[in-house]
C-alpha cells in the first residue's frame, strides 16, 4: 500500500503522509502523473478575440512549462497549437500581434494560422518533405462557453471534470460574463500547491480565519457536493436575501438564498460564482514548497461588485496564504505525520485526497 493511500471510509481515513508536500521527488512525479494528463484553463476566447489574432503564452512557467499559442483563424475557428517550429525548435510567436499566417523568425518556415506547414525556404531537394510532422502539434480545446480549456496529453475525456459543474449552472449566460483585467490578481504563496487546494475544499476553517465572509456566510448551512470522479461543490447560503443569486426556477438551488457557489475541479481549478459574476482561480506549482496562485476576473452585473461573499476577494486571499504558509512549516516537524477527517466539514478534502494517492500510485 503506497504511503499516500487514504480509507475511503472517512471516519477510518487518516490524510496522507506529510511528506506528500515536503518531498520534492514526489514533486517532480506530479507534473506527469497529476499535471501533464489532466485538463487545465487556458482563458477566455477573448484572447484572440479578432480573425488573425495570435496569443503565445506558457502553460505553467518553470513547471509544466509548455511553449503554447492561440490563434483564431479568418474563418473565427480558434486553435491552440505548439509555440515551436518543428524545423529547430525555435519560439513561432513571440508577442500577441494580429497575422495572416505564422512565420519562423529562425529560418523563415511558415505556418498557417491553423498550424499547417505552408513553406519552407531553401529545402529544394529534401526528400520525403514535408510530412505531417512538419505541421505544428495541434491540441484539443474544450469550450464552456468563452472559457477554455486544454491538456497537454489529453488521456481523459474533458467531461468527467466539468460536466456536473456546467449542468448546475446552465442557467447563467456565460457569454455575458466579460474579462475584467483590472480585477485579476497574482498571488506567490510559500506553500505547496496541494495545501493551498485542500484548504479550499472545507469551510471548516471560514468562522476561525475569515470574519469577514463568516459574518455574510451562513456556517450553518454550508454544505459540500462530492462529484465523482473529479470534481465537487461548496455551497455557500446568505444570513439574509441580500446580495444573493435570483435562482430561476428551473435551478435544483431554487428558493435558496444562495450567497456562492464554489466549485472545485481537479487537480488545481476554483471557480467561484458569485451574483456579479466569476472568479476563476488557478494553482501553479512552482516548488514543492512554493504555489503561483492566478485569480481571473469575469464581470456579469457590475452593480453587485463589493458586495456579499464576492467582496473582499483580496484580503480573503491574504488570511488563506498566512494559515497555508504556517501549515507548510507545520508540516515539515518530525512530530507530524498524518491527522484525521471532520465527517461534516471535510469530505471536499477527503475526495481530494483519495484522487491525489490515485494518480500518485
């Protein structure tokens, strides 16, 4: 049995072992066990939000650090391909910029916007050229909505990670959710990225750590919704009907005074809904003892903004980052090894335990 192995019963369960966060081995075995085959956010299509526009980025720098690129072709077909000429691995696009097609800056080997080698200068001779090798890597997108979403092995159908999310909130017009970039925040925390999620998945901690939201939150009624496999739900209800969702009929959350909804998605996505919109919430690792955390913005009513559980999203942030870097020290004593599961308070943190030991082996 491996030492990250975790009861399914969690009234038996004790959490893994600690050096699940201190060993930087095991660090290294999540990039291709947990990172590598699972889906992870790439953005909002307005990226790329005119035909011709290119957008490089790097999936999760210094880890999984992935040279991408995002381009809408003049047909408005979006695609996400390889950042890297398949002639000597040179960067393609450099900067955000508008093009009719792509063209190496090393030896001038041209792409079309869909990835599809168009030419290549003195190659005249070259036998068997080109083939479909020469073509840019092409990756599979999966779309909520202007939201999306890739892998970099694509071992799992993306449904499995999102489905039971989408069905409960179909109601919302995401479309009408727009990018606010004023809004969007990075955070450095000195901890491991799997304490930074788990401490996410329980409100336990919301009366001791976060006054602030404890006070608009009612503790009482807040519930978790496992989804299996891989994802799950916090649901958090006002004290009052102030600054909540105007639920149609139609929701299962209907006649609730829903305040958030907080849904979690493996391994390292938050996506919070609040009534004037979403905050997309987004854990790199960085070092076994080091996480980058990405809060995208995406504004529906802006009226609601600084209201309710969606308010003070920042100063919520800064008492997590405290308690997850006092927990990273905390974990590193001799004297502690592994603690046990509140059966009311922490099934979110369970669940994700038991995915962790899985793809750990």
């Amino acid at each position: 049995m491996s030492r990250f192995s975790v009861d399914p019963n969690i009234a038996r369960a004790k959490t893994p072992d600690a050096s699940i966060y201190t060993d930087a081995a095991v660090f290294e075995q999540s990039r291709e066990k947990i990172f590598a085959p699972t889906w992870q956010f790439v953005g909002h299509s307005a990226l790329v939000a005119n035909a011709g526009d290119v957008h490089p980025f790097t999936l999760f720098p210094g880890f999984l650090d992935e040279p991408l690129l995002l381009t809408r072709e003049q047909s408005n077909k979006i695609n996400l391909l390889s950042n890297v000429c398949t002639h000597r691995g040179n960067l393609v696009a450099g900067e955000a910029c508008n093009l009719r097609s792509l063209r190496c800056r090393y030896h001038g080997r041209k792409f079309d916007l869909d990835g599809q080698f168009l030419s290549m200068p003195e190659f005249k001779g070259v036998e068997d050229f080109p083939t479909e090798a020469d073509n840019l890597p092409k990756l599979k997108l999966f779309n909520w909505g202007p939201l999306m979403f890739t892998s970099i092995e694509q071992k799992f159908q993306p449904e499995i990670f999102f489905k039971d999310m989408i069905e409960r909130m179909s109601w919302l017009p995401l479309d009408d959710f727009k990018p606010e970039p004023a809004l969007n925040r990075v955070f450095n925390v000195k901890a491991n990225w799997a304490l930074y999620c788990e401490n996410y998945l329980e409100g336990f901690h919301i009366p001791f750590v976060h006054a602030g939201l404890n006070a608009v939150i009612d503790f009482g009624e807040y519930t978790t919704e496992l989804f299996f496999p891989y994802s799950n739900l916090q649901l958090g209800l006002a004290r009052n009907n102030e600054d909540c969702f105007d639920l149609p009929p139609g929701s299962p959350d209907a006649g609730l005074n829903v305040a958030a909804y907080y849904f979690w998605v493996f391994p390292n996505m938050m996506f919070n809904f609040y009534p004037w919109g979403l905050s997309v919430n987004v854990v790199e690792p960085v070092a076994v003892d080091e996480c980058r955390v990405n809060f995208y913005s995406y504004v529906w009513d802006a009226a609601k903004l600084g209201k309710g559980a969606g308010a003070g999203l920042d100063k919520v942030e800064q008492e997590d980052e405290e308690i997850v870097q006092n927990v990273q020290r905390g974990v590193k004593s001799r004297f502690y090894k592994h603690g046990r599961y509140s059966l009311s308070r922490e099934q979110g943190t369970h669940h994700f335990h038991r995915i962790l030991a899985d793809f750990l082996g």
